[in-house]
C-alpha cells in the first residue's frame, strides 16, 4: 500500500479508498469506524434511524433488560447547555411484556458526572409531566388529573474518563456497569418508581480481545476500541457485535456527519495535546522550583552542618587548649611554690637572704617578697 496515500489530506468528510475500503482521514490518520466514546461518534452511530436493532441488542446485553421494540424521539429536552442538548438522545421502550419505559443515553465526562445525572433525571421527569398534561388537555375535560404515575426512567451514561467509580474496593460482579437506583437506608429496600441512573465504565475496561469472555465484554471492547480497528475480528463475526462494525462505518454515513466526527476527533486532539502541553510545562516548571529549592535547603543545611561541626570543632580545641594551658600554669604554679617552701627553709637554717640569691640565682627582690609572706 502507497504510503503517501495512506497519509493524504482529503477535504473535511471525504473519504479514500484503499484495497477496496472505504477510510476517513483525519490529521493523516485513517479511521473506518466512528469514535464512540466521543459525544458524536456515539450519537450519529446509535442515535438515528436504522439502528434501531443494533441498540436493542446493546441495551439489553450491557444492561440485562428485555426490550422488544424501541423508537427514537426528536423531543428536547430542558437540558442545562446547547452541548447537552446536542449529544445526547432519548427511545421509548417497551419489554416483552409491554411496559413502557424510557432509555436516554450521554457520553459524559466532567468530574460531579454523578449529580449531574441526578439533576437530569429529574429534567426528565418533569418533561414526562409536562407531556401528560398537554396529552390530558386533548382528552375529554372530564379526564382526572394526572397522578404522577411517570414512566420507569434509565439514565445511561458513558463515562470514558478516570471516575471515582474506577478502582472502587466494593467487589461486584460486573466492574464496569453500576446501577443505582433510590432506596432505603436501613433496609435497602427499592422505592420503586423507577428511576435508574446506569454508569457505563469504559475506561475501567482494560480487557484486551483475547481477554473477553463473553457477548457483554465484546459489547465492551468494541465500543471503546473499534475506531481504533479496520475491519471487525474474526471472534464477533456471526453475533450482534457485527452489526455495531457494520453501523459505524464511516462510508455508511452522510458527508455533514462524517464532518461532525471529523471535528469531534480534531477537537479531542486539541483537547488532549493541550493538556499534554500543559503537563509538560508544569512539570518543567515544577522541577525548576525543586532545584532552586534544592538550593536554598542545601545552602542552608550546609550553614548548619558547618556551624555545628565548626562548635564541636572548636570545643574540642578549646578543650585541648585549656588542659594544656592548666597544665602548664599548674605546673608553673607547683614549681613556684616549691622554690618558696626551699627558700623558707634555707631560711629557716640561718643562712642570709644574699647567700640564698647567690646559690638560687634569683634576683634579692624577688627572694625577699617570698620570705615577706
């Protein structure tokens, strides 16, 4: 394969063929499949008609419902930001025994991502309302008042970021779906009405292919990693993970998508290089201030250690200089007082004080003085 073709920059959305694929290149890299950990990679693959099927199929294995038929609605909701809006979508789904319910899907990533999703289950609650009422009005005015009897509620979320749900020391069954739901303190006992928040934990998934062991850890994998893939692995071939491959495909979808992916991706390369840039300098800069603190504390630990050496240095002269110094007066001293004691005893004897210098050598004076006290 021509490497200049693999690496050639096409316009934004197009597509090249190479060996009969279709590929998408983006930043001189190529790319089959959509990014569905990205907000519209997830949304485009999963979130427009005729994917119906492949996100049944999905629902139902990574969250064990029993969901036999689902439709998209177009409804907006009262999100808190136009992003909010733009990324995520909600179906309506009935099970096999054809109770209602709601599945709305987002691909989140911020760090309160958990009371976000209680905050926006609760927007979708009273969007239920709201709509029960506007359906009230049409029917005859005789209709009670509606009871509040909302519809059962699945938030999902995925999360494909570092959360405090990773490395959580609770052992599971599953680590990579958690479900919560409202319920007694004392008894765990389930309120009941419905609401589930369900957390889609890709970035704990480490499993390699190899690894996987069964339909929801291959549900798993290729959800996170089939934009990195060029082709769907021989192992899900002939199961419903195929049909995922098959609805990611880039070459599937109009231009004005394509080029929303595209953005995305280029986005998130912004995003991630700006943050590798900002690691870079900081680590940088951090070791700059631990050298010039390295510096400062080494200057002045070598203060310290040389003061304190110095001390015990000088005491220990000065310990040696005394002694010497006692020693010497003391023996001074002692010589000084012995000459006297003999020059009182000569004395003593009868002999002159001239007679004693001579034999002495000493001076008259000094003799006299001694023998004076």
């Amino acid at each position: 394969m021509d490497k200049k073709q693999k690496t050639a920059k096409t316009p934004q959305g197009r597509l090249v063929e190479i060996d009969g694929i279709c590929y998408q290149v983006i930043e001189g890299k190529l790319y089959r499949y959509a990014n569905l950990t990205l907000d519209k990679g997830f949304k485009i693959t999963l979130g427009r008609p005729g994917s119906e099927d492949v996100l049944m199929h999905m629902l139902n294995r990574l969250l064990g419902l029993r969901i036999a038929w689902l439709e998209y609605r177009n409804t907006e909701h009262p999100g808190m930001t136009e992003d909010d809006r733009a990324s995520r979508f909600d179906v309506y789904c009935e099970d096999e025994d054809g109770r209602g319910f709601q599945v709305e899907m987002q691909n989140w990533s911020q760090k309160y991502f958990h009371k976000r999703a209680v905050y926006y289950s609760s927007l979708l609650l009273q969007d239920q309302v709201a709509k029960a009422r506007r359906e009230q009005k049409k029917r005859a005015a005789k209709s009670k008042d509606w009871d509040y009897n909302y519809q059962p509620l699945y938030v999902v979320s995925i999360l494909n970021f570092r959360n405090w749900l990773s490395g959580n020391e609770v052992t599971k069954l599953n680590d990579y779906i958690s479900t919560y739901r409202y319920t007694d303190v004392e008894t765990k006992e389930e309120l009941g009405d419905g609401t589930n928040l369900i957390f889609i934990d890709l970035f704990n998934f480490k499993k390699d292919l190899h690894e996987c062991v069964d339909l929801q850890d291959h549900w798993m994998y290729s959800i996170k990693n089939m934009f990195n893939l060029t082709e769907c692995p021989e192992q899900l071939k002939g199961t419903e993970v195929e049909d995922l491959f098959y609805q990611s495909e880039l070459a599937k979808m109009t231009l004005e998508q394509r080029i929303k992916i595209e953005e995305s991706i280029m986005t998130e390369n912004d995003i991630r290089n700006s943050i590798a840039e900002q690691i870079a300098d900081a680590r940088e800069e951090a070791i700059a201030e631990g050298k010039a603190e390295g510096r400062a504390e080494g200057r002045a630990e070598g203060r310290a250690i040389g003061l304190a050496e110095g001390r015990t240095e000088g005491r220990a002269e000065g310990r040696a200089e005394g002694r010497a110094e006692g020693r010497a007066i003391g023996l001074a001293e002692g010589r000084t007082e012995g000459r006297a004691e003999i020059i009182r005893q000569l004395h003593d004897k009868g002999m002159s004080a001239e007679q004693i210098s001579q034999i002495l050598d000493m001076d008259i004076k000094d003799l006299k003085k001694i023998l004076e006290n």
